[in-house]
C-alpha cells in the first residue's frame, strides 16, 4: 500500500530501541480503545509513556464524525491510535484499506456495547472487523460486565468460553454503605452508614452526622446540603467524588459545600501550600468563564464541579488540579465516571434517579469503581445517601450486591425483542418459534433511531450488486448472514429464535432505502459521510447550490475572497443533524453561520456569550459553551466536511487552501490552516495554537511540513512562545519512516473529548 510524503522524524528526548530491533516486529500491532473523551485523553498519555520505550508511536483521533483530510496522514505514521468509536466507523467508511492492516482492537469500558445508539455503533463497527479482519484480535475490558463469557463467545464462538477471563482480585479494598438518618426529628436525628450488602453488613459507623430541628425543619436535609456535610467529614481522609446524575444536582452539591465551607472557622480545603496552584487555576479558568463566574471563586477554596457543559479546556484544568491535590472535592456526572484513573479515597452517591427513571446497577458500580484507584489508594469508600430508613433499604437490597449488575444485551437483539413482543402482543418464550412472523417498524423514538442506525450500517456492508438486486430472497440472505455475525444474532440465537423475521424486516427496509437513493454514486457519497439519510441528502442538495455558486462565481476560490466562500459554504449547511442539535431550546438556526464566523475569527467563549447570549437564551456562559460545542464543534464541522466530500466526490471541486481546512476551523476555533495542525497536535489554548502557527515560516505549510518545522525549534523556543503547559509540544514526538504499519487501535466511546491530539 502506498503512502504519501511523511512528516521529517521528530527527535525524542527519551532514549528508543531502533526499529530494527529483532525483539520488534518490522510491523508493529495497533489498537483500538473505547472509552469516554476524558479517558481518552489519558489512556493516549499513559501508552504513550509506557510504549515510546520501545519504539512505538501512539497517536489519537478524537472527536465526532467530523471527516479532517490531513489528520489521517497520522495512519501512515502510527503504532497505537486511540480513537472514539464514532470516529473509527468513519475511518472505516472512508478508508476501507485501515480494517488489514488492524493487529489487535482493544476496547476499553467494554460494557458500551449494551442497548442504545452508541452501543449499536460500536457492535456493528466490530462485526465489520470480524468479517473483514480475521486475523485482528478483539479484546474487550470491562470491571462491570457480568455476562463476560457470553460476549467472549460471540468474538470467538470456536474458543468455548476459554477466551474470557476474569480477575476479583483488587490492589485496594472498596468498602460500600449506604448513609442513612435515625430517630425522631422532634428530637433531633444523628446520620450513620452501614457498610456491606444487604445480606451481610460488615460493619456500622454511628453519628458521622447530626441535625436538629432550624425553626421549622432539620438541617441537613435536602440531598445537596447532606451531600455538603458528608464530603467536609469524609474529606480528611482524603480527595472526595460526588457522583451526580444531573449537571444541575454537581451544581448544587457544590454550592451548598461552598456555603457549608463558609460557615467553619477556615473556609478552605486543604493546606496553605496549595494556595499558589489554586490561584493559577482561578486564573485560568477566569480566562474562560470570566472572574465573576462561581467556579473561578470555587476552586480558591478547593472545590469544584465538573459536567459536560462546562468549556472542554476548563474541563481538563480540573481534571488535572484534582489529580495533582489542589482540588479535595469534585462535584460530578459521568463525565468522570468512565474509567478516569484519579485519586478518589471516597465517592459520595448523592442521587440515584435520572429523569424520573432509577439508574442501573452497572452505573452505579462503574461510578463507584473511582474510589480506592490502584496505585492512588489502599482502601476505598463509596457511600450511598438515603433519604429515609426504607430508601436505604432499598439502596443497599438494589445496588450493594455486584450480582445485580444488568447483563450486556445488544441493541440488534433488543430491536427485535420489543418489536415481536409489539407483534405477538406478549413477551416470546425462549425457543419459541418465530420463523414466521413480520417485524413491524417501530414507532417509538428509541427503536426507530435504531433501526435507522443498523440499516445505514448493513446498507454500508453490504455489496451494491446485492442491495440492488430484484431478487428479495438474496437481500435476505446477505442480511442474515450480516446479522448472524453480531452480537445480537448471537444472543438472539442463545434463545433459540430464528433470525429471519430479522433478516426480512432489515432486508426490507434496506431495500426502500436503495430506492431512495437508486443512484449508486449517491448512496456511496452519503454513507462515506456516517450522516442519516434525509441528512445524507440535505448534504447532496447543500454541494449541488455550493457547486452551482462556484459555477456563476468562479472568483470566491481565490483566497482574497476566502470570507465570502465560508459563510457560502456555512450558510447551504442546513442538514438534518444541524438544524435538531441548533434549534434545540427554541434557538434560531440563523445564529450558526455568523456565530461560527466569530468562532473562527478567534472570539474568546466571554466575547461570543455576551454578544450572543439573548439570542440563544444562554443565562450562564457554560450554556453558550455547551452551544458551540454541540452546534458548532461537532455537528457543523460534521455536515461542512460531509458537503466538502461530496464535492469532491461527486462535482470534481479540487479542496485546496482554507476550504479544505474548513471542518477543523470550526472544530478547534482557529483561522488558519496551520493554527489547525498545532490544534490538533495538542495545544488546547486557540491563542497559543494560533500564535504558534503565526511564527512558522514556511508559506501555506502542508501538516507534514508544519510538524517537521515544530521539531527544529528548541523545546525551551517552543514554551516560551506558549506561555503554556510544555507538556503538549512534548509529546509531539518522533515520527520515523518505516513500511506498512499494521495498526492497533483504542476506541474510545465519548466521546466527551471532541478534540483530536497528535502525539509522537
């Protein structure tokens, strides 16, 4: 397989075996990872420190479905990538090549492949490699999968089981309990926890709390307010987790702890030494979210919240202040609960409902698997808050016990489960015979996402020559043999029901989408996208008037007139996925294009809330920061770079200069090309990244040129033109000329990281 020009080696202060070691194979194994965006970032890290010793180059690509030309020249110049698993299916899609060369796919939170549109994903984009791929390993790891057998089965059905393994040892021990109130509160009532499962209590600890009646009732009382208190009693033990289900609940919980602290003699956590980083945290954060804003004062005291609507960069600054102890309490959702290794001695369990619905064990044990982290702590606590003495039971008979822990069920497998239960108007026995019935398509929202999801999925699987067929018993077949490699048609088949009605149903409307789309051009264009189909056509008809534009003004391609181009190119970009995420909240879809333009130009987050705040009904900054990462750093790039594939494709528009740059403009918040590249090697700071890029002297660098330029300049050069963190530009590290690499790669869920990083 060709490759094109690589980038000069980067020289590496550390010390590597050369590649022509024998103990390395000429061609190393890649893998692939999944996990959340913030475990992403991580996991590229630590492989990072511990693979570069003997010669192999991890690099990662983050984000959405977003498709960015030159970040895929990382595959001709990596070992190790680590991915999100929305961004493998498109690599997959675009370049079909990638599935030989992959040695060993490692998925890390292994449990994501469970029921819903994400779990669908990661199931179909490992069925492809299976039946692409044989000679790829999949291996998947999960500390909250209990049916782990069974899924080891379907990766390899001749293995019978002897590929699963299951470790109970752990290097720290995790006491569980649940925190509960006693006695009358007339009289006063003292809050204690009982550790241990609901059949076996190992111990009790009495009056770790009290409260007395305030005027007309007890305080604590609310779940935030005793959430408050237990973290202050827990916290001299060590750093302290609030897991939360809500943005709103990590909010107050770390309000009241703000308001509970300013009531003690000393309204700050931690020790004096601590006072400096936390300064330089509020600094920085204040250049994001303003002086004024609550988590700027919040963290002065050693407290914090974090959530997924908070600007990614601020996101990573208390992720490293917690990890490093100048944070002793984080207030958080599962942004944090997906497998981040941080020194957590006590995860406090402040809610247990989400949306009026209660959530699963396996989250519950997934958030709890934070405490008592190996190499950070020797013993764990983690602690449920009951409201009342009945809720504790309930709360120690539901989550306390590990055997309650809800099995991994593929969302194929559930498609079809509710839509015959819907047919037959029962649940269906195992073993009963189903050959016959018609699945019915779904009217519920979830089951339709699904069932649109897994047809693009086996449409893109699919050879053309059988999709296009007359012959509906031969759609058939190929549908069922597809789905006979999932995971679903495994466990579909563990119940003994045919795989027909599924085979017939998915066929079926397989076939309606190729009428949709007769032309094979077309279909093929919309599905290199990942993009819905009435999205895959809004993309069509947006290129078809780019295209026409271009046509009657030729001169918008010159680059005086770039602006004029963007906001031709940002104003067709009306496609499905576009308008649902701008619209949400009643926001107006006229705000995207001159937003963006803002964006791009470098606006800081404070300048684009407060001149855009009215118009989308943003009260906090975090919401306008929320509104430019869902609207303009994911689904905007995603539908300019489908619009720009498309021309390409489809009308022979050669993207060259900025338009061709145009998707990571609006991923990373810069204007340039080369501003880009140092994005997305790693420099979080749009202002550093951009400043960066204005010193290279090379005219209209290529990537391969700019990541050569950046590893002449001298380390301290580099830092100082920063005025940064170091680490990112260290990391850049060495990309050595070598044959074909056969990649291993990490997929990561999440994920909530939209951002790609170059390293080595």
């Amino acid at each position: 397989m060709g490759h094109p020009p690589r980038p000069r080696p980067h020289r590496r202060n550390r010390r590597q075996p050369p590649r022509s070691d024998p103990a390395l194979p000429r061609s190393a194994a890649g893998r692939l990872r999944g996990a959340p965006r913030a475990l992403a970032a991580q996991v590229e890290r630590h492989l990072a420190a511990s693979l570069e010793l003997v010669g192999l180059r991890v690099s990662s690509l983050f984000g959405g479905a977003e498709h960015v030309r030159y970040e895929n020249q990382l595959l001709d110049h990596t070992d190790v990538l680590v991915v999100t698993t929305e961004k493998l299916d498109l690599l997959l899609r675009n370049t079909p090549e990638l599935a030989g060369r992959l040695r060993l796919v490692l998925v890390d939170e292994g449990h994501s492949i469970d029921r819903s549109a994400r779990g669908l994903r990661l199931e179909t984009v490992l069925t492809r490699i299976r039946r692409t791929t044989p000679q790829a390993r999949i291996v998947l790891l999960s500390a909250v999968l209990p049916n782990g057998e069974d899924i080891a089965r379907w990766l390899e059905p001749t293995a019978d089981g002897t590929n699963h393994a299951k470790i109970d040892w752990s290097p720290s021990q995790l006491r569980t309990g649940v925190f509960s109130w006693q006695g009358q509160e007339k009289d006063g009532q003292t809050g204690s926890i009982h550790y241990g499962t609901a059949q076996d209590r190992d111990f009790f600890v009495p009056k770790v709390l009290t409260r007395r009646l305030t005027r007309t009732r007890l305080f604590p009382r609310d779940l935030k307010d005793v959430a408050a208190a237990l973290a202050l009693h827990f916290e001299r033990l060590g750093p302290v987790l609030i897991s939360t289900t809500q943005p709103a609940y990590a909010q107050a919980a770390a309000r009241a702890l703000q308001t509970a602290l300013d009531k003690t003699d000393t309204p700050v956590l931690g020790g004096r030494n601590q006072r400096d980083q936390r300064r330089a945290l509020s600094e920085r954060i204040a250049e994001h979210l303003g002086e004024e804003h609550e988590l700027t004062v919040m963290v002065t005291q050693g407290i914090a919240y974090h959530h997924g609507t908070i600007p990614q960069p601020v996101r990573h600054l208390l992720e490293r202040s917690y990890r490093d102890g100048a944070l002793r309490v984080l207030c958080a959702t599962s942004t944090l609960s997906q497998g981040m290794n941080l020194p957590v001695k006590t995860v406090l369990v402040h809610s247990t409902w989400r949306n009026q619905e209660q959530i699963g064990v396996r989250e519950f044990w997934n958030a709890a698997g934070r405490a008592g982290r190996a190499f950070q702590e020797t013993e764990g606590h983690v602690v449920l808050i009951a409201k009342d003495t009945q809720d504790a039971r309930n709360l120690r008979r539901r989550y306390l016990d590990k055997d309650n822990i809800e099995p991994v069920l593929s969302t194929i497998g559930a498609l079809y489960h509710r839509l015959a239960i819907t047919r037959l108007g029962t649940r269906p026995a195992p073993g009963q015979n189903l050959t016959d019935i018609d699945l019915p398509d779904p009217e519920l929202e979830d089951l339709t996402d699904w069932a649109q999801e897994l047809e693009l999925q086996l449409l893109t699987m699919l050879a053309e020559e059988v999709v296009d067929t007359p012959d509906q018993h031969l759609l058939e077949d190929a549908a069922h043999d597809l789905l006979a490699h999932t995971l679903g048609g495994h466990q579909i088949g563990a119940q003994e029901w045919s795989l027909k009605p599924l085979a017939r149903f998915t066929a079926r409307r397989v076939a309606a989408l190729a009428r949709q789309l007769p032309d094979p051009a077309a279909r093929a264009a919309i599905l290199r996208t990942g993009l819905s189909l009435q999205g895959g056509l809004d993309a069509i008809t947006a290129a078809e008037q780019v295209a026409n534009t271009l046509t009657e003004h030729p001169g918008l391609l010159d680059p005086a007139t770039w602006p004029a181009l963007r906001d031709t190119v940002l104003t067709a970009t009306t496609i499905q996925e576009l308008r649902r995420s701008a619209t949400d909240k009643n926001r107006p879809i006229g705000a995207v294009v001159p937003l963006a333009g803002d964006w791009i130009a470098g606006w800081t987050l404070q300048e684009i809330h407060h001149h855009y705040q009215l118009l989308l009904a943003a009260k906090d900054i975090t919401a306008t920061s929320d509104y430019i990462d869902k609207v303009i750093t994911h689904d905007l790039a995603w539908a300019v770079s489908s619009i720009l594939q498309i021309l390409e494709t489809r009308h022979g528009i050669n993207l060259e200069g900025p338009l061709a740059t145009l998707p990571a403009m609006l991923k990373y918040g810069v204007d340039t090309a080369p501003a880009c590249y140092a994005a997305s090697l790693g420099i979080h700071q749009r202002s550093a990244a951009t400043g960066l890029a204005a010193r290279c002297p090379i005219p209209e660098p290529s990537f391969s040129d700019f990541t050569g330029w950046l590893d002449d300049r001298p380390a301290p050069s580099v830092t100082a033109t920063l005025h940064t963190d170091p680490q990112p530009l260290a990391d850049t590290g060495q990309l050595t000329d070598h044959d074909q690499v056969e990649l291993a790669i990490t997929i990561s869920p999440a994920p909530e990281d939209r951002r790609r990083r170059t390293s080595r």
